[in-house]
C-alpha cells in the first residue's frame, strides 16, 4: 500500500516540487508530485522513511507548517514525476521575493550566456509574489507567462540535476524580459541601457528604475541636495541603497542584528547609526539612515559598472499615493533618465522599512520581501479588516492564520482606495477567503470604509467597527500571542468615543472588549488638521491650559487662536506631546511629513539625563503634561529637558497601566502605537515595566504603528464570530 502527503506552508515557488523529484530519484520511489492550491501532494508507492528524509533536505526558502500521511494506491517501477498543478483549495503559503542568490549573480557576472543578463533567477530566489496572478504557483499564473521558453532554458527546466528545474520564472536574454532606457522625452537610447543608466547617475542626472514590486527614483548620494528640490521633498529622510557590507560600514554603524536583518535575502531597508560621511540632507536632524543592499539583478549590475558606491533610493511615486507601475505614467514625473523593463509588475510592493530594538524587530512598513506572510490566531471563521486611514494594510483571515497586504498608502491620497480594494481581492483570491465579517475603524470620514462595506454586502457579511486605539492593542495581542494585558496605545491621532482624537490610552483590553483606565490630558487642536502641521498651535494651547500668555505667536495671531480654542477638537494624544517638546526645544518648528518632529526629537532622548521638578500626576484618570511646560530652566540642555518631560509622560502611563494590571490579575502590560517606534520610550516603558515587576510586551512580527490596525480589526472581528 501506497502513501499519499498532503504538505502546507511555503511549498510553492520555492523549488520545492524539484526537491521531492530529486529525492524521489535518489531512494528509487515511483508515484508523483504536484501543486494543489494551498498544499503539495505527493503520492508514494512506499514511503520507508522518505518524509523525515525530505524534512532534512529542504530547499532554503521552503517553510513546511503541517503533513498529512494517509493511504492509496501507487504501482511500484512507474518511477517518479511532477503531475500539472490543480486548483485545490485556498492558497496559504505564497511566496515572497528574495534576493538574487550568490549563484545567480556569478552567473551574472560571468561571460556565459545569460553573462550580464539581470533577470536571472532560480528556484532559490527572485521575485513570486510581485509577479504572481493566483495560486498554485506555475509559470501560466505569473507575469512571465507571455514569455515562451526557448529550448535551452526548456532544457534546464526538465533536467532534474539542474537548479532550474521545475523553476517558473525561467529565462535568459533569447526568452525572457529585457530591460530599455529612455531619455526625458521618452525617447529608446540604442544604448546597453544599464551601463547608460549607470554613467548618468555618476554624470549626477536623476533617474527612475522599474524594479520588482515598482519603481525607484535613483540620484548619486552626492546630489542628495538637488534630488529634494526636484522633488519636492524637503525633509523627510531617502533611503539609500549601498553596494556592498563593506560600504554599509562605510556609511553606517550597524548593530550584529541589523547587519543580519539587512544581510538577509529579504534586503529591508534598515534604519542604522549614520557615519559623518552621509551628507546631513539624506537624513535631515536625525542620527540614523535607512540604508539596504542590492537584491535584484538589476541593482547589483547596476553597482558593477557605478563608480559611487551609494545611491539614492526612493519609491517613485507622490508622497502617500501608491508607486507608479505603468510606464506611460512615470514619464510625467519628468526624471532625465528611465530605465523600465517589458515584465508586467502584479502586485506592487514598497521597499519593507525596519528597525532594530537589540534583536527585536519593528516594522516601520512591512511589505516586499516580508509579504505575504501570516500569524496563527486561535480563532476559527473568516474575516477580513480594512486597516485606518494612513499607512494602510489589510488583512485577510481564514482558517485560524491571518494574512495581511503590503503596505498600501494613505487612503486621502489618490489611488490608495484603489489600489487597497485590488490587494484585498488578490489576498482573498489566493487564500480562499469568503468572509463571515468585514471590520473597519471607527472613524466615520475614513475613505477605506467604502471598501469594507461593499465587500460585506457582496458576501453578505457582518460590519464591525472597531476602535482605534483598541485596534492597537489587539494587533500587539495578536503578534505576542497573548489575548488580555494592559497596555499603552500612543501614537498621533485615532478617534475616540467621546468624539475626542485619542492618542496617549492607557488600556487593559482582550479581543471581546476594552477599557480606557488613563490618559493625558486633553488640548485643544486649535485648527484642526492645521495644528499637525503648525505645531506653534499646539504650544500656544498648553501656555492657554497653564494660564500664561505664549512668547511663540504674534498678538494678533494670539487673538484669532484664542477665539478658535473653544470650537477645537481636543486631543490626548502622546503624539502631539511630543510635537509640542520637539517645538519647544526648537528640534522642530514645521512638521513637513508625519512623524517629523518625534523623529528629530528621538536623538535627543537617547542622549539625554532626567532633571528634577518634572513630575506628573494623575487626577480621577487624567495624567497632567501641560503644566511640564512651565518654568524650564533656561540653562538646561535641550536633551535633558527632552527626556526629563517625555520620561515622566511614560513612567506615569506605565505606573497606571500596571496598576490595573494588578486589579485585574494580569501579568503582561504592551506598548503599541507610532510613537512607540521611538527606541528610547520603548527602553523606558520596559525598564520601567520590570521594575514594576511584569512582563513588558512589544511588537515583533506586526508593525507598531497604522500599518498594524489591520490585524487587531481581524482579531477583533474573528472573536466576535464565536
């Protein structure tokens, strides 16, 4: 009697069919092997121990989650073979990009016949979901499937000792994608387009280069100056791709866990301490840099002929909007220069952005190379939840395992609901996810809400909307794999219940429902969205809320904002505490995209030592920060005073958080939120926590911020099915 394995996980798309041939041949089994939507099924003639020897001889990028082994019919002598791939039932483990392996590259490098080819791959690497259609995973669902094979890469895919057998994406200059440049006026140069390409970024013009997953605008690091007034970017730090480790030490100090995770063949960019050799305007006010290392073919023959060593490196699109994919459209960005290839982009996919808290992980944004992925939730139905309203995901859920998008955008900006509406049907598509119920937040003015609600009505499905803050808090709960704990959710703005804009939450929290037990005091946003940006506002509020006349503003500006004060939304948000220190100590003065002033503000909190006469208190759940304002001293360091302030803020939410822990018999109290991104809050809360004596709880797999709302809707949304 025959074997039949039923195996899931990351099976598909990763030379994994190839490997059971080859093992098949070698223990002289006969049956087959083939892709069946979510799984592999390999049926044995015997099986003598073939699992446990195929377990140990994994392809590198394979992940087996589960085997199931049950009997059937299989003649012995017919030998082995791979069968066409069938439809099955809802993928679950579909392949993400990876970088081009060291085999490749030589090969790259090398005058044989695929010598300076950069859409060179094997099964041990290159891209899958950016240019995936549906599952299984087979050349017919990918955008290589209007590339016919030429018979010498046929070869290679039928020959079982090759690395290229069974490989979908295989190509070589006769049969596959090639890459063009064009001039500013669209125009094909006649020219080996990346040694062109190369030249004009040493030349110092700007360039747009049509990766995997989308485009990049690309400059010398040198002419970091003219690449922000051409586009229009004043501050808000570019990523930089270097040529090699060697060159990330040039410009970088890398941790061991940084270097590993950049190292790694999924090439995040990865924020890292900044040598004095990168120009201040890479990274204006900050002490790190986002740097990252070559990952396509393209890149790597790109740096081969460059005579820097780092470039500019920045997704091509309008800040908040999604990458640009089609070729007509990046012309109207107006680069000197474009180098695009002919192979259909799919499924875009941003740059995945991290940093490092030691050897713990925070995701920033979470997308190429990271995506797809999921978690396991001990939670049965299906659900799909839309995320808030910037830094947006999705996440899709089924079975008990929770799959989130890429990185989406910002849901005001043009194209983002689109875009979001496509990544969801793709992710429901691939995963076999018809949902029970649709969450969203509770924001009533959020774009995406359109989205959650019509999927809902097509598969007639419930609606919930959850809170934001909660939302936070159930998405830690979610990576930690812990269901009930107090928490600390901080971040810029998420509307609360009371019609307040929530930020600064101290909550105890399980997937079923939450309580509020603390926050900061309420200011006025006087203007609205206006004092995001004009944080002078925020100031001259807390001078208001102290009793004091503010030396910030102009008498008649005084006037207006005194008049406006009583018909503003409040806020406790930690975020725009921070706005306002980060102003105070003139670190920051305009916020010219999200984040800025906490982010200029964090160098100082790393260097910073606590003063005294910077308490706080709690009053019937109301945690004071206004009155930290007053009287600081003139001769105090900026740093100090930055981390006396802040460092009072989080040890009074912790002290409370901690508190209702005990009330409640808990053990484990989280941080979650943008502004958790800050290592040195982060270190505070959980030094702070341990001192109190529990279990600090942060993020890992699921990003801290807006990026991660998605998954504690899901969660949030699951329990409500029990």
């Amino acid at each position: 009697m025959g074997v039949r394995a039923v195996i899931t996980g990351t099976v598909q798309g990763v030379g994994f069919r190839p490997s059971v041939y080859r093992l098949a041949e070698a223990m002289g089994r006969s049956g087959s092997v083939r892709n069946d939507g979510a799984s592999v099924v390999i049926e044995l003639d015997r099986d003598d121990g073939f699992i446990d020897a195929l377990l140990h001889s994994l392809p590198p990028l394979a992940k087996v989650e589960s085997i199931s082994v049950s009997e059937t019919d299989v003649a012995s002598g017919t030998g082995f073979s791979i069968s066409e791939s069938s439809a099955g039932a809802g993928g679950v483990g579909i392949p993400a990009d990876t970088a081009v392996c060291p085999r490749c590259l030589a090969e790259m490098r090398s005058d044989g016949r695929r010598g300076g080819y950069p859409f060179t791959t094997c099964t041990e690497c290159g891209a899958r979901f950016t240019l995936m259609r549906s599952m299984p995973y087979d050349r017919a669902r990918t955008s290589m499937s209007g590339f016919p094979v030429c018979p010498e890469c046929g070869r290679e895919y039928d020959d079982p000792t090759d690395r290229r057998f069974h490989h979908q994406t295989v190509c070589c200059p006769v049969c596959g994608p090639s890459y063009r440049l064009l001039d500013k006026e669209g125009v094909e140069i006649p020219v080996d387009p990346v040694s062109a390409f190369a030249e004009g970024l040493d030349d110092g013009r700007i360039g747009i280069a049509k990766s995997w997953g989308g485009m990049h605008i690309c400059a010398s690091i040198d002419r970091v100056a003219e690449l922000r007034e051409w586009y229009r970017r004043r501050y808000k730090p570019f990523a930089v791709m270097v040529r090699d480790e060697e060159a990330v030490r040039r410009y970088g100090d890398p941790t061991p866990w940084e270097l590993e995770e950049m190292t790694s063949p999924r090439r995040p960019i990865v924020l890292v301490r900044k040598r004095d050799c990168v120009p201040e305007e890479v990274s204006p006010g900050l002490d790190t840099v986002g740097m990252f290392l070559p990952y396509t073919g393209m890149h790597h023959l790109l740096f081969d002929r460059l005579k820097t060593d780092a470039l500019i490196m920045t997704s091509a699109n309008l800040p908040g909007e999604p990458m640009v994919l089609d070729d007509r459209d990046v012309m109207s960005m107006g680069a000197d220069m474009y180098l695009l290839h002919n192979q259909e982009i799919v499924n875009r996919a941003d740059d995945s952005v991290i940093k490092m808290l030691d050897d713990r992980t925070y995701f920033l944004r979470k997308s190429r190379g990271h995506i797809p992925s999921y978690i396991d939730i001990p939670l049965n139905g299906s659900a799909i939840a839309v995320g808030p309203q910037e830094n947006i995901t999705a996440t899709v859920s089924v079975n008990g395992r929770m799959h989130t998008t890429q990185h989406i955008g910002n849901a005001e900006s043009i194209g983002v609901v689109e875009y979001l509406d496509e990544a969801v049907r793709s992710l429901m598509d691939m995963t076999g996810c018809r949902p029970q119920m649709v969450a969203m937040d509770l924001h009533p003015g959020y774009t995406n809400r359109k989205v959650a609600k019509r999927i809902a009505e097509e598969c007639d499905a419930g609606v919930i909307e959850v809170q934001h803050h909660w939302a936070h808090c159930a998405s830690l709960m979610a990576d930690a794999g812990i269901y009930e704990m107090a928490a600390l959710a901080v971040d810029g703005t998420g509307h609360g219940t009371d019609g307040a804009a929530w930020g600064g939450e101290v909550m105890t929290s399980d997937l079923q429902s939450y309580e509020r037990v603390a926050h900061l005091e309420y200011i006025p946003l006087i203007g609205g969205d206006a004092a995001l940006k004009d944080i002078r506002r925020l100031r001259f509020a807390i001078d208001r809320i102290n009793g004091e006349e503010s030396q910030f503003v102009t008498d008649k500006e005084a006037s207006v904002f005194s008049k406006m004060i009583g018909n503003s939304v409040m806020t406790s948000s930690l975020g725009r505490v921070l706005d306002a220190v980060s102003y105070s100590l003139g670190v920051c003065e305009q916020r010219t995209y999200d984040g800025e002033p906490a982010m200029r503000l964090e160098p100082l909190l790393e260097r910073g030592r606590r003063l005294g006469g910077f308490d706080t208190s709690v009053d019937n759940g109301v945690i004071g920060t206004a009155h930290l304002f007053q009287d600081i001293p003139k001769n105090a360091r900026k740093e100090d005073v930055a981390v006396s302030i802040v460092g009072s803020i989080v040890d009074t939410m912790t002290d409370c958080a901690c508190d209702a822990a005990e009330k409640k018999g808990l053990k484990h109290i989280g941080i979650t939120g943008g502004v958790s991104y800050s290592l040195p809050i982060s270190r505070m809360f959980r030094d702070r926590v341990i001192r109190n004596g529990f279990i600090p709880v942060l993020h890992r797999r699921v990003p801290n911020g807006d990026g991660g709302i998605s998954v504690g809707q899901a969660a949030i949304a699951l329990k409500g099915l029990e």
